[in-house]
C-alpha cells in the first residue's frame, strides 16, 4: 500500500512538474509575442508619422496652390490616375517585374557562384576582383545604350543591366559569409573525415547564410533600379517607359503613380526575401527570439 502511494505521489509530482513546464513555455510564447509585437510597433511607428506626415504636408502644398499642378501633382489627381489607368499600370508593372525577377536570379546565381570560386582559389581572386570592381565603377547608364544597340529594344538589355546592378553586392556579401565561417569548425570536420564538399554544404555555406541573404536583399531592390534604367534608354513597354512618356507629356500624376508602382515592387521583393530568410536560418531566428526573451 505504502508502495503504491508513493508511485501514485510520484505520478502527480510528474504531472505537476509538466504542467508548471507547460505553463512557462505558453507564458514564453506569450511574453515574445507580445515582445515582438512591441517591437514591431516601435519600429514602424516613427516611418509611418513621418510618411503622414509628409502626405499631409504634399496634399496642403498643392491644395493651397504653393506649387504648381504639373511640377507636382495633388493626391487626389494621383489616386484618380490608379484608378483610370489601373491596367496602363498593372501591364507595364508586370513587364518590369518580370524583368526585375530575372535579372534577379541571374545575378544571385552568377553572384553566388563567383563568390565560390573566389573563396576557393585564390587565382580567381586574383582575376576577378580586379574586373568586378571596375565593372562597378562604370556607371550603368552609360554602358546601357550599348546593350540596346547590341541586343535591340527587347527585353534582354533590361534584363543584362538589372543583372549587372544587383551583381555585385551579392558576390561581395557571398565571399564575407563564406570567408566569417569559424575555421576551427572546419578544422575539426576534416579530422573528422568530412570531405570539402561536405565541409560546404554542411559548415560553409549555412554559416553564410545570413550573410548572402543581406547581399540578396540589397541586389533585389538594386535590380528594379537596374531594370527601369534600362526601359529609361530604350524600350516601349515597362515603368521606365511610363515615367519618360509621362514626363514629356508633363503629365506628372501618371508619372507619379509609376514611381509608387516602381517602389511598391521593390518594398513587396524585399519583405518576399525577408520571410524567405526566416525559413532559410531558421537558426537565427531562434537565437533572435532567445535573446529578446533574455533581454525582455
């Protein structure tokens, strides 16, 4: 009898003890999400006054007459423009996304694979520092009409100068990561039999994650600049092409309504990236969570 009390005693200790652990990882769970919430809202509160802000101040200075109509159109004229012009804009914004995206993972692809070689060989290095960061310097404005006479007024040129806008930060962010990896852990995988391949897919390049992930977030709104540079030499189609027509018809609404569409694509690419990291590192998320829990 003494016997089972005690296993019954034991029983309800252990299901005391796992309701208390339950109860303080749901009161976790509670304080980070409230934690983040917090967060979120001391991050944004202060870009959202300022964009009122700065809309308030737009709609007074074309209600009031302070400049004029076709230097600076009101919102209201804007707002109209989305609305007589929705497919004008839905259509060429699609062209210019399109553009966007390829050029994007053109870059991110080359990027990637050159910051390998360079990592690696130290030859490479050696060959391509010096080209990349003169294909850098040149502004790619200069170089984009040479495209259009090369490859004509098709979507190509676009595609080659977003390309070569968004290359760059990728392979510079690429060779930080994979060069920040601890070699003490590489050290100790080739003790431990790993081969250099295993070494990177296992050690390297995760370890690089975030790294490439800041280059890729950088290269992504890069590449809308790269694709509507491209539509500003020459094109008949794409966002680029709206604001030139736009702007030699002075009709600044539809000229501004391209740059929100131009803008929107870049914000809407970069938070696309944004979730993608968090599946991506799902590491560095936690270790994010833990701290703001330690710190909370």
């Amino acid at each position: 009898m003494g016997w089972k009390e005690g296993g019954h005693g034991s029983d309800n200790g252990r299901r005391i003890v796992a309701a208390n652990a339950f109860t303080a990882r749901a009161d976790d769970q509670a304080e980070l999400q409230s934690s983040w919430l917090a967060d979120a809202a001391e991050a944004w509160w202060r870009p959202a006054a300022f964009l009122l802000a700065l809309f308030v101040l737009w709609w007074v200075a074309t209600s009031v007459g302070w400049v004029k109509p076709y230097l600076i159109p009101s919102p209201l004229s804007v707002i109209n423009e989305f609305r007589t012009d929705a497919g004008l804009l839905a259509k060429h914004s699609g062209i210019t996304l399109l553009e966007t995206i390829v050029g994007f993972i053109v870059a991110s692809v080359v990027g990637l694979a050159c910051a390998v070689a360079i990592v690696y060989s130290r030859g490479i290095e050696r060959t391509l520092y010096p080209l990349l960061l003169a294909a850098q310097v040149v502004p790619k404005i200069a170089i984009a009409p040479l495209f259009v006479v090369w490859l004509g007024f098709g979507i190509t040129p676009k595609i080659l100068v977003a390309v070569l806008i968004a290359f760059f930060p990728v392979v510079i962010s690429g060779v930080a990561g994979l060069r920040a990896v601890d070699p003490e852990l590489l050290d100790l995988a080739a003790t431990m039999g790993a081969n250099p391949w295993n070494s990177f897919a296992k050690i390297r390049f995760p370890g690089a994650m975030p790294h490439i992930f800041a280059g890729l977030k950088v290269a992504v709104t890069l590449a809308v600049v790269g694709a509507v540079v491209g539509e500003f030499v020459g094109a008949n189609s794409g966002l680029g092409y709206i604001v030139m027509s736009s702007n030699g018809n002075l009709n600044t609404p539809q000229l501004f309504a391209a740059l929100i569409c131009m803008s929107a694509i870049g914000i809407v690419l970069f938070i696309l990236l944004e979730i993608a990291e968090r599946f991506a590192v799902p590491w560095r998320t936690a270790r994010e969570e833990r701290d703001l829990l330690v710190t909370s």
